[in-house]
C-alpha cells in the first residue's frame, strides 16, 4: 500500500509513515499546490495511490462519483497532527490493509475507526467499526 498525503496534512506524516514501514509521498513533491481534489483522487487512482486526507471533500467525490478507488483515509480530529494521532492512523492502517487495497474509505479519529467499502452505497451493511 502507498499513500498520497493531502496538502492539508503536514509533510511529516511521510516520516512517521515510513518509519511504520509505510511507503508515502506529500502532493506537494508530486502537484501543484492548488490542485483540485478531483486531480488529486485522479492522480491516486492512475498510480494505485491511497490518499490520506484531512478533508471531507474525498469522500464527498466518492460518493457522487460511486467510485471504487482509490481508497481514502480521512482523520477526523482536532489535531491531525502526526505526533498526536498517527499512531491511531497506522494501527487502523494496518487492520485495514486488506481493504484498503480493494477499495474502501476509512475514517480514524481519536475513539474509533469505521470502514466503508467503496462503491459507497445507503445501506446499513456497508458499515464496520473497530
């Protein structure tokens, strides 16, 4: 699994990613700065990029778009800094790997993760939580 650190999360998630053993490149060595979201998801989806966000806007994309990939881990919290929560990330990385390479939005925040298999469907089955 390689992930694409959105430009709203600090270059030094790449760092503590690799330190997990966890291959990533920031959009900032790869776009430009101001890139739509929709360029960004294209880029993931062309290089088998999973990208790792701060912002709603990913899974708003996979909804409409009823994509399959890539697959989107968004951190939900306050401090999305990686001292503060990047061990929560790699632990529901690690969980989820399986299905993040399949195709699946994953939402970490402080108290729990929950997984949505991706197309992103209404239905109550879709959902898991850890």
């Amino acid at each position: 699994m390689k992930l694409l650190v959105d430009m709203n999360l600090s270059p030094r998630w790449i760092d503590v990613l690799a330190d997990a053993g966890i291959e990533a490149a920031h959009w900032s060595t790869l776009g430009a700065d101001n890139a739509p979201d929709s360029q960004i998801m294209s880029y993931a989806h062309a290089n088998d990029y999973v990208v790792l966000t701060h912002d709603l806007d990913f899974s708003a994309i996979l909804a409409a778009t009823h994509g399959e990939k890539p697959s989107v881990v968004q951190i939900r919290a306050d401090d999305v800094s990686p001292d503060v929560i990047g061990k929560h990330v790699i632990i529901a990385l690690r969980q989820m790997a399986s299905e993040l390479e399949e195709g699946a939005l994953l939402t970490v925040d402080p108290n729990r993760t929950r997984l949505r298999v991706l197309p992103l469907r209404q239905d109550k089955q879709n959902v898991s939580g850890l």
